[in-house]
C-alpha cells in the first residue's frame, strides 16, 4: 500500500533548486560580496550540484542577474502595497518614498542592489531592471503629479532618473544606519519644492 504523502512535481523540485540557489548566492554574497563568492560555495550552501545551478543559471552572473530580478519585484511589491493614488501628489510620494526606504532596510538588500548588482550588470542592464519595478512606478508618480497641475514644461524620464538616484543615496544610508526620519524630512522637503509649481 502507497503512503499518502503527495510526490513533488518536477516542476516544484526545479522551483525549490532554484529558490535555495537563489537563497545561499544572496547570503553569501551579502557577506563576502559578489567577487568572493565562488559558485562551488553556492552550491554546496544549497545543498545542489553544480550541475542543478548550471540548469536554472548559464553563469555566476546569471544568478546575480535572477537574485537583482527577485529583490526588484519585492521592492515594486512593497512601493504598490503603500502607494495610494487617491492621495495628494506629496503625499503619495512620501508614502512611495518610505515604502521604498522600508523595502531597501530588508538586510542585505541595499548591498545587492545599489553596490553588488551594478558592479557586476552594469549601470544599463540595472536601469533596465528598475524600470520594469520600482522604477516605474516612480515615474508614475511623477505622471499622477503632473495630472494635478505640478510638473509643467518639465521632462518626467529625467527628473524621475535624478530621484532616483537621491533616493538610492538614501536607501544606503539608512541601511548603514543613519536617521531614517531625517532622511524622510529632506525627502518630503525636496519633493515638496519640485511640486510646488
């Protein structure tokens, strides 16, 4: 007689050998960083083979490029979640700007994506990532301020290019353990002057 615990599909082993790939690279490369972390520590930390990271990753860099994806649609997630259209320009900037804040304190995550992930993608291929997430939805906010009447006779693609850099130099120091709320009182003061037109 067969027991009655359910047999794994394929296609959830190959989920699972994916998941704890991604798992163990962002680990250790959250502590050694990128260049230090060898593939053979990486599958040994999954409990893999290499040929199971060689199936789901052509290279070390392919990882990367999965575990950046990963971290950048939880950040989108996060900025959706606490973003409320239905408030004032200002206010669902703030609201977007802490959400980004609180999303980027998750340990480790600021590291991958504002120093490990462009070292190793490049400054092109990290833009491209951010656009398809976080930061599209930062350039709807702009197009949702200049619904309102703000933003007139300004580009929306190069103001949105220049917060989110101010924003990224943000999200590091308030991983590195600067003060989150002052940070958040310059934010809301330079959005309030870029809106106040």
């Amino acid at each position: 007689m067969q027991g009655t615990k359910s047999r794994r599909t394929q296609a959830e082993r190959r989920a699972e050998t994916r998941s704890a790939l991604l798992k163990a690279a962002r680990a250790l490369i959250v502590e050694k960083g990128y260049a230090e972390t060898g593939t053979p520590e990486i599958v040994k930390a999954a409990d893999v083979t290499r040929g199971a990271l060689y199936h789901h990753f052509t290279d070390k860099a392919d990882l990367m490029r999965a575990l950046v994806h990963h971290e950048a649609a939880a950040i989108a997630v996060e900025i959706d979640a606490k973003t409320d259209i239905r408030q004032s320009p200002l206010d669902a900037f703030m609201s977007g700007a802490s959400a980004y804040f609180s999303a980027m304190s998750v340990p480790g995550r600021a590291k991958i994506m504002l120093l490990e992930g462009p070292a190793v993608l490049g400054v092109a291929e990290m833009t491209e990532i951010d656009k398809e997430t976080g930061g599209a939805t930062l350039l709807e906010g702009l197009q949702h301020s200049a619904k309102h009447g703000h933003l007139r006779g300004i580009q929306l693609e190069p103001l949105a290019d220049l917060l989110s850099s101010a924003f990224d130099r943000a999200a590091l120091a308030i991983a590195a353990g600067e003060n989150r709320t002052a940070y958040e009182a310059a934010t809301r003061k330079l959005l309030a002057g870029i809106l106040a037109d």
